[in-house]
C-alpha cells in the first residue's frame, strides 16, 4: 500500500529513530518511491528540526527541550498537581477504563487512582505503570512499542495499533503548551498520535495540566482546546477567556 507523505516521513523518522543514520537510495527502495522523492522528504524533515542533513542522507538529531529535566518537572508545581490527580479520580467509577498518557502531571493522577477497585488503566508511560504495578484491585494495562527514553513512554505504530479495539471511558491527557491561537501541543512528535487514538477512542477527553502550561506552544499540535470536554487545572490564574472554547474548566 502506497503511503501518504506525512506517514512516509514519520516512517524515516522511526527508522532513523532505530539506526542513528539513514541514506537516500535504501530508502528510496524500502518506499518504493524515487531518491528525489526521499530527498525532498529529508530537506523537510530537517527544515523542522527532525533530523540532521549529511551527504546522501540524514543523521538523528535530539530534540533540545528548553525547560527542566523530567525529574524536576515531576516535582515542580506538586501541589497543584496533586490536587488535579485527586479532582481527576473522583470522576473515575468502578468498571471505567482509562487511558492515560505519559507526562508529569498524569503521574499524579495515576497515583491518586492507585487505591480505586476494579478499574483498567491503559498507558504507555513506563512511570505510570511502575507507579501502579503493585495495584491488585486495577486492571494495567502497558501499550506496548517503540520506547521513547525523552518521555518514558512507548509509541510508534505497534502502540497505536494495539490501541484500536480498546474504548475507554476516560482520557486524562497532559500538554507541554497551550493557547487559543495554537491550541494544545506536545514537544513530542512521536507521542501525538498515541494522544489522538485515546482521544479517539474514549468518551470524555480530559487535558490535565498546571497553569504554567497556558501561553506556551510546543512544535506540535495534537488538538483544539474544544476538542476537550473538560480541563482540570490549579486555580493560581483567570481561565474565562477559555470558556468560549466551549470546554468545561475545573479550577482546583
């Protein structure tokens, strides 16, 4: 089956993920498609800063994310994130399933579901599964993948396929950025797609985060503002000019 541009150069960008380096002309054969076409592929890639150019080829590139470590981003803000995993779980009934993504914020929600009964959790974050593995009484289940170390999670098309016959309740989902203009983004390219099929394939999407996250944007898009039903937040800001967008605020 002939693939779409934006697949075929997600595709380079796993492969590359996988290999360190790729060269035009393997690449040409493995899509079934001319050097120019994998040429052109690359300048954009690298014109997004996907990826390093180099003769006849590319080289992987780690995206520089301009703001603390990930350990640090789990501490930073505790308290109020605290309080949004606690608001997050009391919407959460015996017999739900829930998708959860990967994310500092989401860590706390799934601690404050550690103790709920006869739920399931879908996640393909590594830290919200070790968080819950002691958890008898919960359903866990780990997507599995192409583990991504920047954000210990798996995602890739192994991940998302497995997620097609899954229908959850829930969708508790983080973000790096969000704005009217650019709505709500991800410093991740590779863990948008996994946000859109919970999205996708739940009944209510939730956007957990601080209110730090208000006002920035991260490279990539991975919804509106109104595509959500709710969003939990701290209430350390006015959120009204949100409203509008037609999305409950829950302000904890």
């Amino acid at each position: 089956m002939k693939l779409s541009p934006s697949e075929r150069r997600r595709r380079i960008l796993e492969i590359l993920n996988s290999q360190n380096s790729v060269k035009i002309a393997p690449l040409a054969k493995e899509f079934s498609t001319s050097e120019l076409t994998i040429r052109r592929d690359l300048d954009k890639l690298h014109n997004e800063g996907l990826l390093q150019r180099t003769f006849g080829g590319a080289e992987k590139k780690d995206y520089v994310i301009n703001e603390f470590s990930y350990s640090k981003q789990i501490n930073t803000m505790a308290e109020e994130k605290k309080r949004i995993g606690l608001f997050a779980a009391k919407m959460v009934q015996n017999s739900d399933v829930v998708f959860i993504n990967s994310g500092s914020t989401n860590l706390y929600v799934a601690r404050a579901l550690k103790n709920k009964k006869g739920i399931t959790i879908v996640t393909n974050s590594i830290l919200v599964f070790i968080e819950l593995r002691f958890s008898t009484d919960i359903e866990l289940v780990l997507l599995g993948g192409s583990y991504r170390p920047a954000i210990f999670a798996f995602t890739g098309p192994i991940a998302e396929q497995s997620m097609k016959n899954i229908r959850a309740n829930y969708a508790f989902l983080g973000t790096d950025g969000v704005t009217h203009q650019n709505g709500v983004t991800s410093n991740d390219f590779y863990a948008t797609p996994i946000i859109k099929n919970m999205m996708r394939f739940s009944q209510n999407s939730i956007l957990v985060t601080d209110h730090t996250k208000f006002g920035k944007t991260g490279p990539f898009k991975y919804a509106d503002i109104s595509d959500f039903d709710a969003i939990i937040v701290d209430d350390a800001i006015d959120l009204k000019e949100y409203e509008t967008d037609g999305v409950i605020i829950h302000r904890v």
